[in-house]
C-alpha cells in the first residue's frame, strides 16, 4: 500500500494557531501540496499573526486565540503552540466545536492527552496528533517491506534523533517542557510505537541540566520477541537514523528518518534494494489524511489513532518518572 497522493484529497479550510516555524511549515504544505486552504491564522500577538500572514499569503490574521476560534469558515485548526500549551489551546479548539490537528507531542504528559482525546468524543469532533512520520511514503513503504516478510520476523529497532538546541531559549525552560525528549525523543518512541506497540518493560536512563530539563535520554524498550534501543539528545547533531533487524535482513533508513528519506533493505540472501521517499516538505501527506477523515465524517484516523497517542504519552511518562523529569505544573 502506497501513501495516497495529498492532492487526491477532498479540500478544508484550515485555521493555524500559533504563528511560530512549525506553523509556516504546515501553511507552505498546505497551500502548495494539497487542494486545501489555510484562511487564517491566530496568534497573541496581533503584529505577529499579520507578519505571518503576509509572508505566507493567509488572508486573515487574528490578534487572538479565541477570534480564531470564533471564525464560522473554518474547518480544521492546527494547534503549533510548544507543546507545554497543547492541552489548553485543543481544548479551547474543541469546544468552539473545531476539528483539530495537534502538534506533537500531543501533550505534555499522558493525563492531559487522555482529557483531551475525551473532550474531542464528548464533542464529537475529529482530533489527530500531527505525527507526520506515520503518513510519509517512506514509512508506507518499509511498513509494508516488513508485512511482506522482507526481512523475517522484527528483533530490533534502532533510533536516534539529535540536534544542537542548546541555543534555543524554550529548550531550557521547563515551564514551556523543555528538554529532548518531548521535543525530540517522541520521534524515536513513536517510530518504535508504530512498529512493534506497546512495550513490556521501559528501561531510561538521562542527563538532567541545571534548569531541570532533559540534555539527553537512553531508551531500552523489551518485547516479548523484539528489543528497542533509541536515544535522543538536545546538545549534539547525532545521525539520525533508523535501523529495523530481522531474522532474515535489515532495512536501513538514512538521515533524518522521521522526515521523507529513502532506506536500503539487505537480506541475509544478499539481495538488497532501495527505496526513495524523498518528498519536499512532508506534511502535506498528515495534512490530506485529515481532509479525508473530514470529509467520510470520522473522528480519528486509523493511521494514527487517539488510543495510540495516549500510549505514546504513557511510554513518555514512564520515561521521565526513570529520569526523574519532572515540569513545575507537575510537582
């Protein structure tokens, strides 16, 4: 199965709030990459919602959340605050009755996903973490190179994702859930989430910085038959690759793997081949899922359900209780 083209999907009016990098990201994939819109953008601070406007051609800009929220032709709202801020504004989106795409991590632990995940079914409004890694067509592909078999049955799964962040006020501060492992480490627990699940026993260990956040973590996750070994760190540029080791191969998927990439396949036979999914942007792909789960009438999204994120959430706790990473809200 082959990750459906963004502009086969049917087209929604989006509404972005939050007017920050990841928000002009989604605008750009949006507007050029699918036949939907973005209409509008809502930020605090109303220089900066009109300054974003401009520079990506959105025709109205608010001065605050709640006119956003307020605007009748809106379809779908992008909530791309930092994640210590995901819980109130997709609550807020969902009770102005707002279907919602919200930026990873979803929350920023797992009560504050399962209440938002219940507001959404209580309202009977779409809800979806933007975890664009599940939708790209690499991730479609080596999904399906290992349901064919390709490499035998799945031992072990590696993953890391590092970048050089210590630069970045919000990294340090822990009122805002600084740190790596929400910002970054969720792409490796999700990548392994997607693959084999829920694990069976979490082993983390860390390095606390002196604000309180998480310089970097060391992930073990044991499955009854598989073994995950992923790390992520906010003080170095590390490789950024994935490794999936089967009994009879290994798929390798280059830098950066959680972003369209391509990834080799090697059998134990000494076959191997390659495969391209190199894309331009990328989240025009989670972008058109929702157009399409929007328009059948759904709620979640099979690709990546409500159920799945909260677990995620919970791995994440559970490695942070290891850690001993603890956000001022939470003491």
């Amino acid at each position: 199965m082959s990750a459906p083209l963004p502009m086969s999907a049917p087209a929604v009016r989006w509404g972005i709030l939050g007017a920050g990098g990841i928000a002009r990201k989604l605008a750009d994939a949006v507007t050029h990459y699918t036949a939907s819109t973005v209409i509008a953008v809502g930020s605090r601070d109303q220089a900066r919602a009109q300054a974003f406007a401009d520079e990506a051609g959105i025709p109205t800009a608010y001065g605050s959340y709640e006119e956003l929220l307020a605007d009748p032709d809106i379809d779908v709202v992008y909530v791309a605050t930092p994640h210590s801020h995901h819980h109130e504004h997709a609550l807020m989106a969902i009770e102005a009755g707002k279907n919602v795409l919200c930026e990873k991590a979803f929350t920023q632990n797992a009560n504050q996903a399962r209440e938002v995940v219940a507001a959404a079914r209580a309202k009977g409004v779409f809800l979806m973490e933007a975890m664009w890694t599940r939708h790209l067509p690499h991730v479609y592909a080596l999904r399906d190179a290992i349901a064919r078999g390709e490499i035998g049955d799945v031992v072990s799964v590696q993953a890391d994702h590092g970048q050089l962040l210590t630069h970045v006020e919000r990294m340090w501060n822990p009122a805002l859930a600084g740190g790596a492992l929400l910002d970054l480490g969720v792409y490796p627990v999700a990548f392994a989430h997607d693959l084999l699940g829920v694990p069976d026993k979490i082993t983390a260990t860390g390095r606390l910085r002196e604000t309180g956040v998480d310089g970097q973590v060391a992930m073990i996750f044991d499955y009854a038959t598989a073994q995950a070994s992923l790390t992520t760190t906010m003080e170095a540029r590390t490789p950024c690759m994935a490794l999936i080791g089967g009994t009879e191969g290994r798929i390798e998927v280059q830098d950066t793997f959680y972003a369209p990439t391509s990834f080799t396949v090697k059998r134990l036979d000494g076959t191997s081949w390659t495969y391209d999914g190199d894309v331009p942007n990328g989240f025009q792909f989670e972008a058109a899922e929702v157009a399409r789960r929007i328009h059948a009438g759904d709620t979640e999204s099979p690709l990546l359900t409500l159920d799945q994120s909260i677990e995620v959430m919970e791995i994440m706790d559970e490695v942070r209780m290891q850690v001993g990473l603890r956000y001022p809200n939470e003491l």
